[in-house]
C-alpha cells in the first residue's frame, strides 16, 4: 500500500467517524427537546441477513443480524455482527465472525448512501490434501455503498476501499446487496 493510498484511506476514515459523531451530538441535542419515554426504542430497527450458498462440493452458510438507531429521516447509525461458515470439500473449511459500524444516508428516500466499517476474523483451515495448512488474521473492510430504497428494503451494491488482493477475507472488492430493517 502506497504512503498516498494510506493517507486517502485515513482522511476518509476521518470523514466517516466525523460524521458518526456530528449524527450523535445532533442525535443527543434532538433527545432533550422530547419527552421521556419510549422514543429511543420507536427509532430503532432490526435487520439483517441470511445466506446459503451449495454448489459442487462447496458450502457458504453466513448469518449476519444488525440494528439501526435512526436519527432522523436522512440519517441512521448502527451496530451489526456476522458469523460466515465456508467449505470446499476435501481444500479447506474456514470461519469468519466479527463485527461492524453502519452509517446509513437518504438524501432523499429512494436513494440510501451507506458507509461500514467492517472488523473480521478469518480462520482458514486445511483439509484432505492441504492438512495442516492454516491461515489466521484479522481483516478490516471499509465498505462505501449506494442503493435503491423502497420501503424498508433496499438493493445496492457496495465497494471495499482497502480491499487488499493478497490478504482478504472477499475475493473482490465489489459487493452487490439486499438491505432488510424492520
């Protein structure tokens, strides 16, 4: 990685955490006009998402829950976890699990902008002809998406900017989605 790409990549993780906070400060300064009650919880949504994936001695089972904190009509952030299962019989099994923060803007309701940063960890283990083979390390995603939004669903595709060919847990640094929150 280039001194250039890594200062790239600094100034936009500068961006999204500065933006993160600026949400909560706004977030914290809207609370007080409420009253107290319930209105924390009527803000908040649940998704997630479900994947299986069987193919000529190949399995993918992922499972990936999140939660959003909306707040306000443009702007949401929120927490998600993941847990992916993949094995190709008779090379290797492997284990990803980690977790993420999500930022998610609507500059108008049709059209959702999404930022995610993404900490896994990959156990990669060998089997049949590459036992003993293992691979173990952290892998840090930063995803940046745009989607479609019609209701609460939105299809989309995402990009990882520090994808890194050689040592990732995705083999491409482009994604496409499906976003549930209800």
């Amino acid at each position: 990685m280039t001194k250039k790409h890594v200062l790239g990549v600094s100034n936009l993780i500068l961006t999204v955490l500065i933006g993160f906070f600026s949400a909560q400060l706004s977030a914290q300064n809207q609370s007080s006009n409420f009253k107290s009650g319930n209105n924390f919880w009527q803000k908040v949504q649940f998704g997630g998402g479900l994947g299986l994936s069987f193919g000529n001695r190949y399995t993918d089972i992922s499972v990936s829950p999140s939660a959003i904190y909306n707040v306000n009509e443009y702007f949401a952030v929120g927490l998600g976890a993941q847990y992916t299962y993949v094995k190709q019989k008779d090379l290797y099994n492997s284990n990803l699990y980690g977790g993420s923060l999500i930022t998610l803007f609507n500059p108008i309701p049709e059209i959702q902008l999404s930022a995610e940063l993404e900490q896994l960890r990959v156990n990669v283990k060998g089997i049949g002809d590459n036992d003993g083979f293992s691979n173990n390390f952290w892998n840090t995603g930063l995803f940046l998406g745009a989607g479609y939004r019609s209701g609460n669903v939105t299809i989309g595709a995402r990009y990882n900017v520090l994808h890194d060919d050689n040592k990732s847990a995705y083999s491409d640094a482009f994604m496409p989605f499906v976003r549930f929150y209800f």
